[in-house]
C-alpha cells in the first residue's frame, strides 16, 4: 500500500473516529454556539487568535486575503469577541487578540467539546484507552513540531 493510500486511509478513520465521538454531545455544544450567532471561519480566527498575531498571519492561516480577513476581523470586533492593536514596530500593521469576552466564549466551547470527547471515550476500555492516549500524545506532538510551534499546552489546559 503507498504512502498516500494510507494517508488517506489514516484520514477517512479520523473522520469514523470525529463523527462516533459527536453522537455523544448531548446538547452541549450547539447551544453555544448558536447562541453566539458565529460562523465557523469566525470560529476558527477566534481559535487561531488565542495567541496573538498580526491580521496577515491570521489571514495567511485561514488562506484567506487581507481586506477577507479584515472584514472577518471587524465583525469579531463589533461582536466584543476580540480587539485589534496597533503592531509594534510597523504601525501599519494590526494584531488581533481574544477579549476577556472572546476567550470566555472560547473556554465554554472548548470545555463543551472536551466534555463530548471524554463521554466517547469513557466508553472505551481502559487498555484501549491507555494505549490511544499513548499514541495521540505521540501524535500531538510531532505535529505541534513539524508546525514549528513545539508542543504546547492544550486550549484546557490539560497536558
């Protein structure tokens, strides 16, 4: 089998594994964000900004053009959910960062989801649990590696 059969392989079991673990959400997550009338590219601007970063590198992120990513960001801003600073050096550029507001909102949702994964994976017996949480710390890793970020700590703050 090549490399990219089992890329996609590997790919299509992450989605069977993403889509058994949101039957056991229970309401908790939709609410919210319903609630907070955000989109999913809002969403994940908001994901991206929980550290700090100039409007191109959120732009450059979300693949998305600048003015794009300017108007994302306005709407943010008008919402309370994240505010827009002067950068340092080029006073030209913008960076964007979570408000108390924005980053309340995004720990509820994160708490959410991780309440929805860890009612799937209670499910699970403990050998197999033990040995996936071996393997998706290898993974986590190497990936926050290969991104250049080096392993971080979790939006929970679970390690």
């Amino acid at each position: 089998m090549s490399q990219s059969s089992r890329t996609q392989q590997l790919g299509e079991l992450v989605l069977r594994l993403m889509a058994e673990m949101h039957r056991f959400d229970d309401g908790r997550t939709l609410p919210i964000l319903y609630a907070s009338k955000l989109t999913t590219p809002q969403l994940a601007v908001m994901e991206f900004v929980r550290t700090p970063c100039t409007v191109s590198a959120a732009a450059e992120h979300a693949r998305l053009s600048r003015p794009a990513m300017s108007q994302l960001v306005d709407k943010l801003v008008r919402k309370g959910l994240i505010r827009r600073d002067l950068g340092g050096e080029d006073r030209r550029e913008r960076r964007v960062a979570l408000t108390k507001e924005g980053a309340t909102l995004l720990r509820r949702i994160t708490e959410a989801r991780a309440a929805r994964f860890a009612a799937s994976l209670a499910t699970l017996p403990p050998s197999l649990s033990t040995r996936l949480s071996m393997v998706l710390r290898e993974v986590v890793d190497t990936l926050a590696q290969r991104d250049g970020r080096g392993a971080r700590q979790s939006p929970t703050g679970a390690r």
